[in-house]
C-alpha cells in the first residue's frame, strides 16, 4: 500500500487500527460465519457493539447524568433542522461563524425568531466573532465550535445564561470540553470519529419536550433516547467503525493526550508560517486559529504559485491540501489521527519549495 | 469461516463478492493508498461510485426519463415523514397492510388528513388488502408492497388514478416491476440492496414542487435531485456496498432471472408447507403469501414444539429463523443473495424433525 498524507477536511483520515478491525468484521464479525453488515440490529452482537460505543462516548468526554449519546443517520445537516423541530419555541441566537453556522441559522428560520448574536461575515470569517449580549429570552444559543473552511475554533466552553447548543463536527473529541457547560453537542462523525453515514448527538434530556408543536416521529430526540437510537435500523456499519475509532482514542491516553499532539502538530505549522516563511501566510487571524484545520496562503507576490505547489505537494504524496474555494490557497487538516509526521512532511515540503522559489 | 444460513430479515444477508470487495476497499480502495472511509466525497473517484450506483439503479429496473435516483440517510422511517412533507397538500390515501404501513400512515396525518383505502388489521395482517375507491382528490396513494413481519406482498403494479408511492423495502430488486406505475418507489437498502445506513428513493419529478408548506432542506427531494445525494457528506461506505450488491444482481442476469430464483426458492418451502407437512403451517393467506419472507406456524397440537425445533435450526447453523414477535412461529427471509441451498437446508430440517416428532 503506497505512503499517502491524507490532509482530507472530511471525510479524512482515520486511525489505521480502527481501518483494519473494521474491514475484518466486514469479512466476519468475530467467528459468527456472518459479515458485520448481515447481523440483526436487533443481535445481542450489535446491542454490544452500540452499548460500548454510547459507553466509550461518555468515558472520553466524561459526559455527566441527565445526558444521552445518540447516532443518527443524515448527517450534521439533518441536525440543522431536527435541532429548532426540537428546541425552538419563539426564539433562538445563532453565532454566524461560517458557512455551516450560517447553513444552521437559516434552518431555524423556519422554526421561530432567529437572533443573529454575532458574526464574522464582515472579515469572510476569517475571525472567530466574539459572543456577547446573549439574548435571555432565546431558547438557546448555537454555536459552530469549529469552522472547517476557514480554519477558526472558539477555544472555551463558553459562560451562557441559555442552553448552549454546539455543532463540534470538526473538533469533537479533540481537546477536553466541560460537557456541562451545553445542553447539545452534535456533528458528523466523518473527522475525528469515523466514517460518514452517522451523526452524533449528545443531548441533555431537560432541554427537551418544551416545545408546542407535534414533531415527526423520526425528528423527535425523544424517540432516539428511548431506544437507545435503535428505534429503526441504525446504520451499523457506521457505528462499529466510530466504536473502532473511539477504543484506538482511549489507547492514545484519551482526548487530553490527543490534545497534546493535536497542539503540537498544529504549532508546528503555524510556527513556520508566523516566524519562517515569507511565502506562505496563515489564513485565520492567530487568536482565532483552528488546531484541526489550518488555512494558509501565498503570499500576494507568490500568489501565481500556488497550483504549482499543489502538484508538489501531491508528487510528495499528499492529499486533501487544497484550500476551500471560499478561502482558496492551502487547507491542512490536522485531526486527531494524522500522525505528526505528516505534518513534519508538510513543513519540509513547504520549506523545501520556499527555499528554491523565493 | 463456519457455514451459516443466514435467514435474517433485514440486516440480511448480502452477496459474498459484494462483502469482500467491500471490506477490500475499506483496507484500500484502488491503488489510492487510502480507505474507503478515508477519502472525501467530493472526489473523483467517490463521485465515479455514486454515478455508477445512479447507473445500475436506473439499468436494473428500467427507470424511465423523468425519475431521480435518491441515496439517504435515516432509513425507510425517516421518509414516513419526508413523503408527506414533500406530497402531501391536503389529503393523502394509505393501504393499511401492516406495522410498517400504519407507521408511515402516522406520520402522514401530521401533514394532512389521512384517508385508509384499506386494512387487513382485521386478520393480524395476514392478507393483502384489496385496494379499492381510491380517492381521486387524494394527492397520492401509499402502499407497502412486501409485509416483512407478516409474510404478504402485493404481487402486481397496481393501477391508480393517483400517484402511486411504494414502500419497497424488502422487496425492490427482487421481481421486474413497472416503475412507470409509481410516483415514488422507497425503502431501507438493508434487504435486497446493501447494508443498513442507507435509503433509497426512486421519485418522479413532476410530483414535487406542489404543496404549499415550507420544507427543511435536507428533508425536501428537490435538495437532493440537484445535487445527486451530495448536498451534505453521504454515507459513503453504504452506497459503495450497494453499488457492489447492484453489481452482483446484473451479473446474476438482472431482476428477472432473480425474480425465477426466489420463486424457485419461495415455491419449495411453500410447497413442503402445503402438500407434505403436518406439523408446520404456513401464516399467511395464499394469494398474498410473499416470495421473500416465509412465515409459517406449528400445527396447534405441535405448539409446544416451537422453541425445541427453534434450537434444531439453530444447531444445523441456521439464523434468523425466528418469527416477529406479532406473528410468532417462524419467519425465513428469502432474499435475492440467499442461495437455494439454504432453503432446501431448512425444508430438509424440518423434514426430518417431522419425521421424528410427529
């Protein structure tokens, strides 16, 4: 199998354990003759399966009582909508981080009053916007931890005087979080905790069933936590392989020690950026700076470069490099299963062109 | 790897060349030097999967101009409520035929009045209704056309002065049908199709853009259409295990020469019921019995038996055997990839223990 460095914003890399336990149990789930994606979801072997994962969630975010973990089909998206179906009642505050937030916020519209609390529109997001005077009256406040195109991350669990809803598709699981401090954290799986095809939900049960109007079935949460997601058949391969990606997590030493690399590999490249390069700028401004997405730039006079770079960059065996058009230039992401080494790769690659090209 | 038959009702059992090209492509996909679940969807080569899938749907059944091939998440449930969200404007007709249909019909009257054409709750569910007075001002009429629990299936295309829209799924690709006669053909792809984690939905242009309502983004068919299911991240996984599974119907011969093997199938269980045993009594009506799940009972003065012979089929490697709870007795699911073998397995099985305990 040929050396890649796979900088894939999603879906993106994933641990080569989880990979390899994943495709075995595609062939056989353990010696029971059967794949992985023949068994009943209804078989003890699957129970066992969605019972560790939902476990291993709140071992590694050490998710308090009065929480459930839920895995839903329809991605981060159908979120959008399940999440005012679900909570909006008159109002909600939406912080328009990017264009995912935005994508949100235009969901709720159709739910109830949508507050725009703060937005980095103005900068084309290229600046985590800070969030202040937090209406009192909304039913809750949303927010998109991470902005995947643009390379921003909010740093904190942030003080709230609503419930606090958190997209964290991009930085689930990436850094310690106080899971107290929200009453939803959602996402899609397909960066830091497996394959696409499930949506993640970690939802404090009191936030809910204070809204008036009838939810469908399938929308309700409610539905979900009453049957631990297994109110239809969920989508099993899916869930085996976040399992896989979870068990490889708590290997790692958990989400605090992934912290720690997760830093010291994106250190390593802002580093070079910020106190080396006079060809490559960072993209985001440096307080607001992503530690899984790292946005970069030419520098105006190297600008006609950049395609250039792209096909060494490829030629050096990495992929997923491309910046979003919306930012355009460079996008590294960094998750938790990309090994340092790549982003070492990255550096020389970069150094290496800089030095020649200059 | 020990022999079984695997006679589950969905997750069922898949094509073994569809299993092991998959789990190849979850190690690596191609020579890519990536997983499967690794590479993004806005790739080439996700984007030559999902087409081909598109491709083979359209071959299989013959769709006409005019329908869209649909790849979704959240299973055959979250369309009870996606179809009258997006059909339905004042009233809409549904066959009552089962738990699945009175499901969908449930989340229907959320969207609108419900009318039943037709029930066979009178009986358990163990006939097809006959499909009478259709209301012609309804917007469309629901049916389900394979009862899994209980063993029915409507064996023609019907005709209607409205749009037809059919739950599929546990018997799509399993017989030709005539896709002309429906507005919408949908299902879970866990049966006949691929593995759990994916919907398909197979819809006709010209009835969307009619009701009235405003529709979440993700929950309206238009999103989809326009984006060939790649408006939010796919399940990736589940729909190149379909595209492989839709390989492996063509190479088969197609529909119609599946459709030959599961009545041969069907016909030899059917018959032992009918014309040798004592014991076993097949659960439905003859005219409706289905040609994928088989439900049969024991003969009242062999009840007792049930459970004993139950660990017999279990013993002779057997799975899934087990009837629903709402029906009792026993249930094999015939699916396209089940192998004739299985089924003479099984007949085999309950000849000798008949032999034995009668």
């Amino acid at each position: 199998m040929k050396k890649v460095y796979n900088f894939n914003a999603g879906p993106s890399i994933l641990p080569r354990a989880a990979i390899e336990n994943t495709a075995k149990a595609v062939l056989e789930l353990g010696d029971s003759g059967l794949s992985l994606i023949e068994i009943s979801h209804r078989s003890k072997d699957f129970e066992n399966i969605n019972n560790e994962c939902i476990a291993l969630w709140k071992e590694l975010l050490n998710i308090p009582e009065g929480y459930h973990v839920l895995f839903l089909g329809g991605g981060a998206s159908m979120q959008f909508c399940m999440l005012p179906y679900n909570l909006l009642n008159k109002k909600a505050a939406y912080c328009d981080s990017g264009v995912w937030a935005k994508k949100a916020l235009k969901e709720a519209k159709l739910f109830g009053e949508v507050v725009t609390v703060s937005s980095s529109a103005d900068k084309n997001y290229c600046y985590y916007p800070e969030i202040k005077d937090i209406p009192t009256d909304a039913d809750y406040l949303h927010i998109t931890t991470n902005n995947t195109i643009y390379g921003t991350e909010i740093h904190k669990d942030i003080d709230s005087p609503i419930p606090v809803v958190a997209d964290m598709s991009s930085d689930i699981l990436s850094r310690p979080i106080d899971v107290s401090k929200y009453a939803v954290i959602y996402g899609g799986a397909q960066k830091n905790v497996g394959p696409a095809g499930v949506a993640f939900v970690v939802v404090r049960e009191d936030v809910l069933g204070k809204v008036q109007r009838q939810i469908p079935t399938m929308l309700d949460y409610r539905t979900h936590i009453g049957e631990k997601s297994l109110f239809n058949t969920p989508p099993v391969f899916a869930i085996y392989a976040m399992c896989e990606t979870l068990k490889w997590v708590k290997a790692q030493g958990g989400v605090a020690k992934l912290a720690e690399i997760n830093k010291k590999k994106a250190v390593m490249l802002y580093d070079y950026l910020d106190n080396e390069s006079k060809m490559f700028v960072g993209a985001a401004e440096k307080s607001s700076r992503s530690l899984m997405n790292i946005c970069f730039v030419m520098a105006d006079q190297y600008k006609a470069k950049e395609e250039e770079f792209m096909n060494v960059t490829k030629a050096a065996g990495m992929v997923g490099i491309k910046g979003h058009r919306s930012v355009g230039g460079f996008r590294a992401s960094t998750y938790n299963a990309l090994p340092v080494e790549a982003v070492q790769a990255l550096v020389d690659c970069m150094r290496e062109y800089e030095k020649k090209n200059a």
